[in-house]
C-alpha cells in the first residue's frame, strides 16, 4: 500500500522563496509566449500594476498551496472578467507553468497536483 507524503504542497514547491522563484519564471514565459504575450507585455509598462499583479499570484499559489500566506486579490471570475480568455490561451499559460516548473526541477507528482489545481480553475477564468 502506497503511503501519502505528508509534506505539503506549499513545501514541495520551495515555500515563499521557491513559490516567488516560480511564479517570476511563469511571467517571464507568459511575456515571450506568443500566444499570450500581448496579454502580458502591457502589464510589464506599468511597474505598480505589474507589482500588484505578481504579489497576487505569488499570494494566490501560496496560499492555495497550504502555506500560511494570505491571498488578498480578487476571486478568479472577477480579475477575469471581460478578458474574454480563450481555452487555447488558458492551455499556453498552463504550459508555462509546466515549463516553469521544469526549470525548478520539480517532481512528477508535484507537477501534477499543480495542473490539477489549474484544471480546476478553468472555469472561472475562461470565456469571461
């Protein structure tokens, strides 16, 4: 019988340094990914907003990754409402997460319970 690894989440992808780490490679592949860029580079001209953006998704890994950080952003539908993201766009940004996470040599299993915590979103980010 197959035992759980009682680490959490959170501590396999590093906690607030490895989760920070990440997510500043995740944006680096969405502003050259040239499926999305054009969604991101904007963001990059504006320092606050560009600020403002990555605390949100560092809080919102974090946190919903089982660490003590506390997601103060809005909910998923209302920070994408009117974006109109379209199931291909949600697809690239999930491969950039992959392949972020690649480059942090993050385990099989790990990767996956991040892809099913990005599947399980879908819906409220996409179509909007």
């Amino acid at each position: 019988m197959e035992t759980q690894n009682p680490e959490t989440l959170y501590n396999r992808l590093g906690g607030a340094r490895g989760i920070e780490a990440l997510v500043d490679d995740i944006i680096e592949r969405h502003m050259t990914n040239p499926a999305v860029k054009s969604r991101f580079l904007p963001i990059k001209d504006d320092s606050v907003h560009f600020s403002e953006v990555r605390k949100n998704l560092i809080e919102f890994l974090a946190s919903g990754t089982g660490g003590p950080e506390r997601y103060t952003g809005k909910d998923m539908p209302a920070a994408h409402r009117g974006m109109n993201i379209s199931e291909g766009e949600y697809m690239h940004v999930i491969d950039d997460i992959m392949a972020a996470m690649d480059k942090h040599h993050m385990d099989e299993q790990t990767k996956k319970d991040v892809l099913f915590i990005a599947y399980s979103l879908k819906e409220t980010m996409v179509n909007l």
